[in-house]
C-alpha cells in the first residue's frame, strides 16, 4: 500500500476512533493508542518508524502555536509564578529524582542517561490534560494552569534532555547547563518577540483573509528554525509568538480572517494531535522488538518501567503541595495558583504524558546503552498515565466536587462587556452623525440602534431559570436556524432552475451563510443557587445605586402587571428595588422593567428569577452578580 493510502487510512481511523471516544464519554489519546496496539498485530500494517525530527519540527511548532494562540495572555501573565514553578522548577526536580532511579534500576548506563530519561519523561502532555479537564467542566483556573504549564515545561525538558545527551559523551559542567539554558530561554524569548512585532505589521497589512491563514501557517516553523539556528530554544519562541499573536490578533486581523484562520487551526490540530496518539500506538511493538536486543532482562526492566511511572506521580505531588502550601500560607508572593486542598490534587493528579515525551525519547542516541529500553520506559510512562489517570481525573474532579465555571455569571459578564461595548459604538455613531457633512438616512440610523439593542437584550437572556427547557435566545436560535435551511433550500432550487447568475447565488448563499455562523448556539445557563449580594461583591459595586437599593422581599407570586393589563407575554421577571414592583426584562415585547425606569427614575433592578439574584444599575449600565462559594 503506498504511502499516500496509509496517510488517509490514519486520517480515517483518527476521525473514527475519536468519534467513539466522544460517544463512549472517553479519551480520544487513550482509545487511540489501544486502536493503534491492535492494528500493528495485522499482517497488512507494516512496521511504523517514527523519525523524531518528523515530530519536533513537523507536528510540535504548529501544536504548540495553535495551544499558545488560543491562551489568555492575561491569564498566562497572572499565573506565572505558579506556571514557572511547575514547567521549570518541577521539571528539573522531576529530571533529577527520576535520572537517579533510572540509573540504579536500568545496568550498564551512566547517570547522564538517566537525567536525560527524567527529562524525557517530565513534562506533561497538554492535548491529554485540558481535553479532559474541558469536558468534565474543571474550575477555570485550574485549566489555566495545565494550559500554561504545558506550553512552557516542553522547553526545559528538551534543553535538559539536549545537556544531558551532551554529558554522556563528556563533561558538563553546572555553569554550562545554567548557561546553555539561559541562551535556549532567553534566545527563544527574543526570537518570538521578532517574529510577533515584525509579524503584526506584515499581518496588519494582509487584507485577503487566505493570504493571512497561510502566514499564520509559516510562522510557527519560521520561528522554531530561526531559534535553533542559534541554538536557542524553538518551543519558548514558538510558544511566545503565538502568545502575543493570539493577544493582538483582534486588532490585527478582520473578523473574517479570524474566523478562517480559527476554523482552519481546529482541524489541522485536531488531526495532529490525535494522530501522534495513533502512532504510539503502532509503534510500541517495534520498540519491544528492540528492548530484546539490550542486555536488561524483562522483569528488571519492569521494575524501572513501574518505579520511574511511580516518581513522576510523586514528584509531581510533592512539588504542587510545597509550592501551593507555600504561597497558601504566605512564605511566598501571589502566585496565582490554586489555593485549596482539592485543586491541588487535581493539579497533581492531572500529568498524564504524551507528544513530547514520544518525539524527546526517539532522540536519544543511537549508540547508546540499552536505548531501546529507555525509550519502552518512555512509552510506558506515556501509556500507563493515559489509562490511569485519564481515565480516574473525571471521577476524582466529581469526588472532590470542583465546581465548573459558573455558566450564568460567564453569561451576566458577557451581558455586560457587550453593554459596554455597545455604548462605545454608539457614542461613536453620535460622533458621525454630528460631524458629517452628509447627512445619514434616518432609516440607516434606525438600523443601526435596533442591531445593539437587540444584541444587548440577547445577551441578558442566555441565562434560563432552573427547570426551563430553553433559554430565550436559544429559542430564537433554534427557529432562526430552521429558517435559514429553508431560505438555503429556496436559493438552491432557484441556482437549479438557471434562472439566475451563478455569482448572484454564491453571493446570496455567503450572505445566509455568515448569519448562521453568527448564530452561536448557547449553553442554557442556570445559576447554582440564589445568594444575596454581599457589599464589595461584583463588577460595578462602587455604584451608588446599588449601595442605596433596598434588599426587598421577593414576592411569593411573580407577574407583570402591565403584561396583563396590556395582554402582553413576559420573558424574565425583574423586580425594582426602590418601590418593589416587578416587570418583564427587555426580551419582553412590553420591555416593562425598561419603562419602569424611564417613568420612575428607579435605577436598581434585580432579577427575581428562581435561583437567581444579580441586579442591573440603568443609570449607569453595570452588574452586580451573586457571589458564589468557588473551590478554585
């Protein structure tokens, strides 16, 4: 079978088996890498060699560029004692306990082999941790941290791993690794930072939305290549540019280029990712075939496999506890980590290994002692952390009972950042019409406040009351989304009939195409529990309307009066805290709660729904949320 046959096979079997993780609630990593076992027993499945310059040039850059894209910069700056901690100082002391172990278990190598084992086999994998840590909902910070942790600890591994390999065919001293790492980082921090500046102009000045997606391709290996040119490290140059791109790219790019560029990155991650899994598995026979050829006899062998698995889940509990204790108890400056008990544990517990780990093993020289044993240790570690601790990191986030972000405060802060937003939008069009020579049609104008307005009002009603079976915008969502099939249907039929040019259909088509794309679906979000407000609790909470609102009782029976004398239908149900009465929300056809103000002068509203308590300012057009007990 030609290789051109063996590339779609993979691409299928990683579409399949990851559609069966996701079905079966699993791990695509871990299912993968048992469908790979499986396949590389069939007598048509030719042995596979991975070269691993395929994986650190070829897979790695644009992997770590697409995580680093999608990173909060602001998050990322916020934690990072915490994540220099975990992907430096954990590293290293991981490196060290496990080059120990190694040494005395696996005979015949020197101490130098066994550090660059430790640094093989220390830096977690991010695919593996965050796709788990996304679907079973963990506390936003802690995500942050594992996301934070694996864009940078791949870099020390591999400047360790390239000291220690160094060290088995001489003598290093402590002063050259400390310098050797200091050119590796500090290169890689001035590289990435060329590339962003240099590449933010260039990119600025793309216009077509294909042009700036295939840079956005380019720049990933342009930036590792230059970097290890100068024997600087890729990965913190890589790593760094996509930082700052993905932070800059709203001013940068076009919503149009984003959205291409975004969808593009998805998939071509997507297949990277799960198929490095795939290949692992393949692999792992040709592997044992050549741990026969080294002088370590299995049940020694074992014992390593076993023992170095064992200190890099200790290791990895011992630093997170120190480090967390620590800065809990105040020996150190704000880290900002995780504070408690239970997401430390997570934090530990969430170190499963992966794509680095693969490629840094198929480094190691060809010529030395019982490689091949090193690298089974390597794959075994790989393996082993996928299946147990994959599997169990669900389980253990629900017995530790973290709680998930909070899906209604997410929804209350994007109400109110696109109330903000809107606001500058508007002053803005004031601006124009005030200052332009021509004059702006009053129906252009009409439009145009009608889109904010009813953007803003959506945006409130993502939250849905508990028992509700749909929010209202997911309401509107939903039909809309019926009409527009239907719409597309009629244009197609019409593109059949040849009645028409064929551009005007395209033209139509991409016009009905971009509102579905608008239609984000929303999650219904329910808050957990009804809380009051409790002073400095909030956004906004310097607003004197909210320190001069009443806390008043919510009334047992909740009904729009103006609704029903009007015959009108309520959405949501709001209740004034200055004289108690209650009105429908803005989604309303009456908007009543709106009007209540404008007669009144009654600033303060809070909302009465069941399991809800956050209140809206008019005046001043901010939020109070509910504060909630989180565990992160």
């Amino acid at each position: 079978m030609s290789l051109a046959l063996w590339l779609i096979a993979a691409v299928i079997a990683v579409l399949a088996v990851s559609w069966l993780a996701d079905r079966w609630n699993t791990s695509p990593p871990l299912l993968l890498i048992i469908f790979g076992l499986a396949a590389s027993f069939l007598p048509i499945v030719p042995n596979f060699e991975l070269e691993p310059e395929i994986v650190l040039i070829g897979i790695l850059p644009p992997l770590l560029f697409s995580a680093a894209y999608n990173t909060s910069f602001i998050d990322f700056k916020a934690k990072r004692a915490t994540i220099a901690s975990l992907s430096v100082g954990l590293v290293i002391f991981t490196t060290v306990f496990v080059g120990v172990v190694t040494w005395l278990f696996v005979p015949d190598i020197p101490l130098a082999a066994g550090f660059a084992l430790g640094a093989i086999v220390a830096p977690p994998d991010a695919v593996a941790a965050t796709a788990i840590a996304r679907r079973v909902g963990m506390p936003t910070a802690i995500v942050q941290i594992l996301e934070g942790e694996s864009l940078m600890n791949d870099a020390t591994a591999l400047t360790a791993l390239r000291t220690a390999i160094g060290a088995v065919a001489g003598t290093v001293t402590i002063l050259q690794v400390g310098l050797q790492f200091l050119v590796a980082a500090g290169g890689g921090i001035v590289i990435g930072l060329a590339f962003a500046l240099v590449g933010s102009r260039v990119r600025m000045a793309i216009k077509n939305p294909i042009y700036d997606s295939a840079l956005s391709f380019v720049t990933p290996y342009l930036a590792y290549v230059c970097a290890e040119a100068i024997e600087a490290s890729g990965v913190v140059a890589v790593v760094i540019a996509g930082l700052l791109f993905g932070h800059k790219a709203p001013l940068l790019q076009s919503g149009t280029a984003r959205l291409t560029t975004e969808a593009n990155w998805r998939t071509v991650s997507f297949v990277l990712e799960n198929g490095v899994f795939l290949l692992i598995g393949l692999q792992l026979p040709t592997i044992v075939e050549g741990v026969e050829k080294d002088d370590v006899t299995w049940p020694a062998l074992l014992v390593a496999c076993a023992a170095v698995y064992l200190l890099t889940v200790v290791t990895r509990f011992v630093w997170v506890f120190g480090f967390g204790s620590a800065a809990k108890w105040g020996w150190l400056r704000r880290s900002g980590g995780v504070a408690t008990w239970s997401g430390m544990t997570v934090v530990s517990w969430a170190g499963m290994r992966g794509v680095v780990t693969l490629a840094a093993a198929l480094t190691l020289p060809t010529d030395l002692t019982n490689r091949e044993a090193l690298i089974l240790i390597a794959f075994f570690v790989v393996v082993v952390s996928l299946l147990l601790q994959g599997t169990t990191l669900p389980w253990l986030v629900k017995a530790l009972r973290l709680r998930p972000p909070d899906a209604g405060e997410q929804a209350l802060q994007q109400a109110t950042l696109l109330a903000d937003a809107s606001r500058a939008g508007m002053a803005e069009l004031q601006v124009i019409l005030n200052t332009s020579a021509k004059p702006v049609l009053p129906g252009v104008v009409e439009r145009l406040e009608a889109y904010v307005r009813d953007r803003k009002y959506a945006a409130w009603e993502l939250v849905a009351a508990p028992g509700d079976t749909e929010a209202p915008v997911a309401t509107y969502t939903r039909l809309r989304l019926r009409m527009l099939r239907s719409e597309r249907e009629a244009v197609v039929a019409a593109r059949d009939s040849g009645k028409y040019d064929d551009e005007v259909i395209r033209r139509v088509i991409r016009v009905l195409d971009v509102e579905e794309a608008m239609l984000d679906t929303p999650a219904i979000a329910g808050s957990q529990r009804e809380q009051p407000l409790e002073p400095g609790e909030g956004r906004g909470t310097d607003c004197q309307h909210f320190a001069a609102a009443q806390d008043l009782a919510v009334p047992a029976v909740l009904a729009c009066s103006d609704c029903e004398n009007k015959g009108t239908v309520p959405v949501h149900f709001r209740m004034c805290l200055t004289c108690g009465k209650v009105g429908c929300c803005d989604s309303s056809e009456g908007q009543h709660a709106y009007h209540h103000y404008a007669e009144t002068g009654h600033p303060v509203i809070r909302s009465v729904e069941p399991g809800e308590a956050w209140r809206w300012c008019f005046a001043d057009e901010i939020v109070a949320s509910a504060a909630h007990n989180r565990s992160d």
